[in-house]
C-alpha cells in the first residue's frame, strides 16, 4: 500500500495486493502435499507461502481490510474463495487458491461442479462469516487427524470447535 499514491482507486488497491502477495511473495496454492496439515495453520503458510485456499482466503482479507477493501469469505463446498465488495461498483469473486484469479459466477459454479457430483445452489456465494471460517478451518484439522488416527489431536480441534460453537451436536458426539 505504500507505493499507491493515495489517488488509488479500489482496482488499483485490488491489483497491488494481488501483485504484491503472489508476484512478489509467492504466495499460492499447495499443489503437491494438499492435505498436509502446515497448509491448514496460518502460521506455516505464512512461512512457506503456501496454503490451502481457507488459509489462502484469510490472509488475503486481512491484508485487504488493512488496506481499506472489503473482501469477504465465500465458503463453497469443496472449495473457499473470496469476493471483493467495492463501495461503488460490481462485486467480483476470486480465487486466491490460483493466485488471485478473477472468477464469474458461471466459474466459480464450474469450479464447484468440477470438484462434486452435489447439484449447484446459488446460495454457495453467500458471504461466509469469521466464525464459520473458523470452524470450518477447525474441520479440516479435525478430519486431518482422525485420517491418521491422532485422538489427541482430533479431541484439540473439538475441544476449540465447542469453544466457538457450544452448542453443536455433531462435535459433542464425534
């Protein structure tokens, strides 16, 4: 944001960021070891600048809020983008998972249905809060652990799940 001039319009805000987190950082999309539970703690992918879109998606809006944006989660089935809101303007999706690439809706549905056999509902880009961000984060780690059979790990992740959402049935009997 420093080298905006303070002229800079939210595009112009929008294509810095994306610049300066992928071009500059290398920030991406893991590839190689997807399921590796480092792309799901925020403080790896920040060191290996590699994560899952969830994590991708979190950065990303917090950088966007510091720099005056609004971009909020998408939580899609299968798959997290963002939507970056523009005080005037159309609201664009974009998937941070492939560095920050602009999606239509008629993408993002093709992105879901190439990833499941579930019909589409437009209701999947609806804005997605922090705390439903955060559970699902949770999730993944939850589902990582009981992959490899780690019941320390598995009862960590309910135990801050039921923090978060007490009354959640499904975690109470997992």
């Amino acid at each position: 944001q420093a080298d905006l001039p303070a002229t800079a319009t939210e595009a112009d805000k929008l294509a810095a960021l994306n610049r300066y987190l992928f071009e500059e950082l290398g920030f991406h999309g893991s590839r190689t070891d997807y399921d590796n539970r480092s792309n799901s703690y925020l403080n790896e992918v920040l060191d290996d600048r590699e994560g899952l879109p969830i994590t991708l998606a979190v950065l990303y809006i917090e950088i966007a809020r510091h720099m005056g944006l609004n971009v909020v989660g998408v939580g899609l089935p299968r798959h997290f983008i963002v939507r970056h809101e523009p005080r005037d303007g159309t609201p664009q999706l974009i998937d941070v998972f492939e560095r920050g690439k602009l999606l239509s809706k008629d993408d993002a549905k093709k992105k879901y249905e190439s990833l499941s056999d579930e019909p589409w509902q437009d209701s999947y880009l609806d804005t997605t809060p922090a705390q439903s961000i955060l559970e699902r984060m949770l999730r993944n780690l939850l589902n990582s652990a009981a992959e490899t059979e780690d019941a320390e790990r598995m009862l960590r992740y309910v135990q801050a799940t039921l923090r978060i959402k007490p009354d959640s049935d499904r975690d109470r009997f997992f």
